[in-house]
C-alpha cells in the first residue's frame, strides 16, 4: 500500500499527479481533487485503485 505524498496525510495513494511545474507525486482521492482542479494537472488512477477515481 502507498501513501499519499501530501504533508501530514496518512491517507492510501489512489492517484497519481502529473504535475507540469513539479515532481510527479501519488496522492489520496481527497488531495487528488483539490489538485486537479489546477491548470495543467492531469490525473489518473493507479493500477488497481481506478474504483477511487472517477
């Protein structure tokens, strides 16, 4: 199981970002949200999590 790379989270990793200004990181569905609704960040499921994310 990963977990999520956000600061404090202890949350299971479902999601992993691709983040254009940044390192790729996997986070939870929770942090996934908040960071896909910024321009240029494309989403997808990890293997085995796509039920978590739409």
């Amino acid at each position: 199981m990963t977990r999520c790379e956000e600061a404090d989270c202890e949350a299971e990793a479902a999601v992993e970002l691709h983040i254009p200004w940044d390192a790729n990181r996997v986070v939870c569905p929770a942090h996934a949200r908040v960071w896909a609704q910024k321009d240029g960040v494309v989403s997808h499921p990890l293997e085995g999590q796509e039920d978590e994310w739409p």
